[in-house]
C-alpha cells in the first residue's frame, strides 16, 4: 500500500512517498505530483521509504522529472530508498538521473 504525504514550508514543496509505486497506485501518485508541478514552490521528491517500484512507478516519475524540467523548476530527491535504486538498475536507468535537476 502506498501513502503519500505532501508538506510545504519555506517555499517548497516536499512530496513523500512511503511504500510501493506500482501500477495500481500510479493514478492517485499521479495526482499529487501533477498538484505539486502547479504550484510556484521549489519540489523535493522524498522517495526514501518507497519499497518497491514497477516500470510504471518510475515512469511516473521520469514524466514528473522532465515536467519540472521543461518548466525551469528546481526538483530534488536527496533520499532514495535502496529498494527504489534496485529498481532503477533492473531496468537500466542510472540513480544519479534522479539527483537535483534545474
């Protein structure tokens, strides 16, 4: 089951991500994430407690990913779950795409 917390402070915008990203979860995930590239706040993508991750969940997350990026926006992941990593390597993305992004 996945859960996701969405905080904002000092002009950021910080999304939490805590259990599996798979297909079954990617509309709800999809959502929140899509909320957070409206706003005018820097993101931080926290994925440290994701457990697992299908093709879909980090789809979900590369469209995030060059969404803020074709907007100019400032996205951050400084946590990444091991159980994420793994699955960024089984499908041959390298864990540092995923580092700050401007």
């Amino acid at each position: 089951m996945m859960q996701i917390t969405t905080t904002q402070a000092g002009g950021k915008t910080t999304i939490r991500i805590d259990g599996q990203l798979s297909i079954a979860d990617v509309a709800l995930a999809k959502a929140d994430l899509v909320a957070a590239l409206t706003s005018e706040c820097e993101i931080e993508l926290d994925l440290g407690e994701i457990g697992e991750c299908d093709t879909a969940g980090i789809q979900l997350l590369l469209m995030v990913r060059a969404s803020a990026r074709s907007q100019g926006r400032k996205l951050a992941t400084p946590r990444q779950s091991a159980a994420f990593q793994a699955s960024l390597e089984r499908v041959g993305i390298p864990t540092g795409l995923f580092e700050e992004t401007n």
